[in-house]
C-alpha cells in the first residue's frame, strides 16, 4: 500500500532516486499513457496491450529464481483463507447454488487466464464482501421473480460484461485516475480494517479469535452436542495461540532479514521469503502433533470436486435435503453450464437485469479501479505500466464466464494485491523500497497451487481455522504501517517534539496536519457504516466513489495548496516542492560536516577532489 515518506536528508542539488524496477530503465517511457493523447473507441484498450504485455509479456514470463517460488506459496496461503471463507459465506447466502468449490473453480481458473493474459499480472483477484452482499440481494430478488437464481445472476453477469466492456472502449477508467492517496488509502484501510477485524473478532459476526471465548459460538455448540466433555475455553485458548503464533512468529521471521543470524544473506533471504509458510506448516504440525486432542475449528471445505447445489428433483429448483426431508438420496447436482432460458416464460427478466446490471457494473467497476490505482502508486515503484482499459476488458471475459458457469464474480481483491506487491520489493534497511520483480509467474503458480487444492481438498482441511485467522492478522499488521494515514492517526496520539521528522511534520503545522487526518477519518467512518448496514451496503462502492469529488472540490476550500501537495500529492509533487521550498533538506536531520571529517579523519581517508566539493557545498 502507498506508504511514500522522506525519511532520509536528500541531495537537493543532485536529488538521487531509487530503481523503480529491476528490468531494463523505463524512465523516458510513458508507463502510464499519460501522454494526452484519446484513448476513447478502443484505443486505449490498444495502447495498453502495447505498453503492457506487448512489451513486457516474456520478460514476465522468464524471471523465474527462489523469490518466485516462496512468493507463490505465501499468495497461495493467502489467497486460499478467504477463498474457504468466503465460498461458506456464500452457500449460506444463496442456498448453496454458490459455494466453497464454485469460489475455488473461479479463483483458479480467473488467477491463471489473467495472470496470461492481463496487462496488470501484479494483480490477484478474488471474492469480495460487497460482490457477496450483490449477488445476495440478487438470490432473494430471483425468488420474488419466481425465476432461477443462477439464470437470473447469468443474465445480470451478461449485462455486466456488455457495460464493462463498453467502459473500456470510451476509456470511463479517466476517472479513477483522478484518484489521489485520500481516495486510496481511505479504501486501503477500510479493506485492511476488515481483516484486521477478520482475524480478531468481527462485532457483526462470530468471525474471529477472540469469539471462541464466548459461550454461544457456532463450534463450540456443535462440538457440545457430539461431545459431553467438550471444554470451550480449552479450544479457545488453543485457538488464540495458534493465531497468534502464526502470525507473530511469521513476523519474526521476516525481522531476520536484517539480522546477523542464520549464517549469510542467502539463507537469511530464504527463510524471509517463506516466512508465512513456514510458520503455517509448523503451528499446523503443532496443533496434530502436540494438541492432537483438541478439538479446535477446521476449515469447512467439501468432500469432492462437484456443484454444491444438490437436486431433489431433475429440474433442480429445490436443495437436498433441506427441502425434502423425506427423500433418501438426490436426484442428482447441478449442472455446470447455467441454462439462460429457464425463465418460467417470464422473459421481461432479461430486462430487468439489464437494469440489475448497472450498479453491479459500478461494484465492479470501483473495486477494480481503485486496487488497480492503489497498486500502481509510484511509491510501489512498477515501472511495466498500467493497463486500466485492457484490463476492465479482461474483467468482462471473466465476469461472463463465472456467470455462464454458476460461479461468483471476482474483482481485484485489495489486500492480496498489496502482499503481492511488498513480496516481490526488494528494500534496503531502513525499509525504502530500492527494486521490485514484476512476474506473471508467480499468479500463475499460486493459482495452479489453486487448482490442485480442489482435487485434494482433504489436504486443505488439515490446516486448523485459527491458523487462518492467523494469516489474515499478519496480512493486516504488515499492511498497515506502510500507509501514511495511518501514520498520521498515530500522530493524535504523540508529543509533538517527539514526532519523527518527514516532508509534512517538518512543513505543516501539526494542527493542520490533525485537522486533514480527522476529515480523512470522517470519510473513513461514513463508507464504514454504509458497508456495515445491510440494507444500503450495495451502495459501499459509490461512496468510496465519493471521495474524488472531495478532494477535488472539497479540500482546496479546506487546506492550502501547499498542504495537499505535501499531504496528498505524488512522490514527484512532492520531491519537486521540496526542492523549491527546501533545496538544504532541511526536512530531516543531517549529520554534521564535522561528524563527517572526523569519520574521514580516524578512518585515514582521502576523498577525491570533486566529492571534497561536494562536501564543501553540501
């Protein structure tokens, strides 16, 4: 996530700047497209695939090494927890027409074609709690219809596609640009909240660590009825400490980095680079070897690869057993393939999911749109390009599909993308992002280690839930610290002589730097409380939406153009006002001239003339 801070005093005569890449320079490209040239009637779409794969496709395809193996697994594990997650979430919420397998099926096969064929392959998509709360409201729609849930969601998936693809010919994808680090970090933190709450304990759910402590938890009542001896706080105390364990222990790992352990750099990198695993693989072996006897909540996955909905009747408009209790066996599953004209002869249904079709387009649409913009921040440092209307094309060949199939629709999935991105940087000590390794192998593996899971589905399910949980609090944690919004909340909260020095602490008064952290936390909250209440939750993306018009029209009537530069602008506004407002670098401490010639003194070093002048007029 953008996390851009001036942490070091830079030259400002000569200012040097960090690699964006470990390819080739890219520095007098346009990586953007930013060139004002029309990209309406497909001819975005065009620049992008040129820019993008048409230039770096096999360079992305060949930079195999150990960094691309250990990032796989780690994406696997992290990819494959809200997978489960989320595909329970939805067989509750759609009858089982959807769940566990359709979620993994389009997971994997949506993660290999875009990692092929995408302009963007840093990208991972996945099942997202506003798509999940749409496609809800579209199962209970389809029953005051008395239509088929999957042929209606089918017809909406249609419409979507069509609105998608003509927002990639008349490039709409202008406006997300005009997205900002309000807009980005707002929604960043509102997604890294969710699974930060995920992992801890959701108040609107009985998701999460801290629930096995109560009573009334959905395990422990199962457990109770199998079992008389059954002893919840045992389980609950086990459960933290597996999610804990996984999480801090992985943490732990990635602090050897920087370290003097584990013999040399090489190794050190290694055991970096698989931390997630290693701590998932050794809190696993530890729940089966040493608590083999407690009972703790394991992943709720199927036994086989097939639909989950099953039939009690060929025409499959009602779920075995649950609707007919009387009957011994099903008749059977549900196709794979939906049938679009099992209307029940009301073909006005097409019409109204055309009109369906719009806000799910506009979910879509923003989910998508505002991941891509966050992950190509420049402080991410990716030098390959984006590719927004190529991209939102890609996405309509894959909404089409899972609809066609029964299966839910995948947008970029925010938090996974971040991981992604901060796996693949390389960093110096002091955490400045110095390269990053742009691949599309790495999507490609993780999401082939997807698609084995489905046909060895009993593997998975030996990995305990809290060890999950575990996953997606150090995917919260590691997330956190690198958004600058997040850094300034922390500043309510600090002595002001004791606030480290950066571009905006040193430049705006602290007040005024409160005050723009306050307003941010207030858009934070509003598009909180709309995604949290039910009946306008549909509405979470538009109001995520809303932030660009605030900081376009809003905020100059608030702060001063300094202030937002400083505050919100690009790593280049930024780097440029400092060079005219602060040419010494005065922005952060510089060790002294003398503290320089003594080191040079007791060393016995000469530096050449030209640095001796540089020092002189430094």
């Amino acid at each position: 996530m953008p996390g851009f801070s001036y942490r070091q005093p830079l030259a400002r005569k000569n200012p040097p700047r960090a690699e964006p890449s470990t390819d080739d320079d890219n520095s007098s490209v346009d990586i953007h497209g930013d060139d004002g040239k029309p990209k309406t009637f497909g001819r975005g779409i065009v620049a992008d695939f040129k820019r993008t794969i048409g230039t770096h496709w096999v360079k992305e395809m060949t930079n195999f090494n150990t960094k691309t193996i250990a990032v796989s697994f780690f994406l696997f594990i992290a990819v494959i927890a809200p997978t489960i997650t989320f595909g329970a979430v939805y067989a509750k919420a759609t009858n089982n027409y959807i769940g566990a397998v359709e979620l993994l099926l389009a997971t994997a096969w949506c993660g290999i074609f875009y990692s092929l064929v995408s302009g963007q392959p840093m990208m991972i998509n996945g099942g997202t709690g506003p798509v999940l709360t749409f496609q809800a409201v579209c199962y209970d729609l389809a029953k005051q219809l008395d239509v088929p849930f999957l042929t209606f969601n089918a017809w909406i998936g249609i419409w979507v596609c069509f609105y998608q693809i003509t927002a990639a010919v008349f490039d709409f994808n202008k406006l997300i640009k005009k997205a900002t680090r309000f807009t980005d970090e707002t929604f960043a933190l509102l997604i890294v909240s969710i699974f930060l709450l995920g992992a801890i304990g959701n108040p609107s759910s009985k998701v999460g660590l801290f629930h096995y402590f109560g009573t009334d938890h959905p395990h422990h009542e199962d457990m109770v009825e199998g079992d008389a001896t059954y002893d919840y706080m045992t389980v609950a105390l086990l459960s933290l400490i597996l999610g804990l364990g996984t999480a801090f222990f992985a943490i732990g790992l990635r602090q050897l980095r920087y370290s003097a352990f584990c013999c040399n750099d090489y190794v050190r990198t290694i055991i970096t680079d698989f931390a997630i695993t290693i701590s998932v693989v050794f809190m696993t072996a530890l729940r089966h070897t040493v608590f083999d006897d407690v009972q703790v909540e394991e992943l709720s996955v199927p036994d086989t690869f097939a639909t989950s909905f099953t039939c009690c009747t060929e025409d499959c408009r009602t779920y075995w057993p649950t609707d007919c209790p009387a009957q011994a066996e099903p008749w059977g599953r549900r196709p794979w393939l939906v049938d679009l004209f099992d209307l029940n002869g009301n073909t006005y249904v097409i019409f109204i999911a055309a009109g369906l079709g719009i806000p799910a387009f506009i979910l879509t649409f923003l989910d998508n749109g505002i991941t891509w913009h966050i992950v190509n921040h420049p402080s991410n440092r990716l030098s390959h390009g984006d590719a927004y209307n190529y991209d939102t094309l890609v996405s309509s060949i894959m909404v089409l599909g899972n609809s066609l199939m029964g299966l839910p629709w995948l947008v970029a999935s925010t938090v996974p993308c971040i991981m992604h991105i901060t796996a693949m940087q390389e960093k110096d000590d002091k955490g400045e992002v110095t390269s990053i390794q742009e691949s599309r192998l790495t999507g490609l593996l993780t999401h082939g280690l997807v698609l084995a899971c489905i046909f060895a589905l009993s593997v998975i399910r030996l990995i305990p839930l809290p060890v999950l949980y575990g996953v997606f609090l150090f995917m919260g944690l590691v997330a956190l610290p690198g958004q600058q919004f997040y850094q300034r909340f922390v500043l309510l909260f600090q002595q002001p002589s004791k606030m480290e020095k950066n571009h905006y602490t040193t430049h705006i008064p602290i007040n005024r730097i409160h005050k723009y952290t306050m307003f941010q936390f207030l858009f934070f909250g509003i598009v909180c409380v709309v995604r949290e209440v039910k009946s306008i939750s549909i509405a979470f993306p538009v109001m995520v939406l809303m932030c660009i018009p605030a900081r376009l029209y809003l905020h100059p009537r608030l702060f001063t153009k300094d202030e937002l530069t400083l505050l919100d602008g690009s790593p280049e506004e930024i780097e440029t006002w400092l060079l005219k407002n602060d040419p010494e670098g005065e922005a952060v401490e510089k060790p002294s001239r003398s503290a320089q010639e003594e080191h040079i003194a007791q060393n016995g070093l000469k530096l050449p003339d030209s640095i001796n002048d540089e020092v002189a007029n430094a």
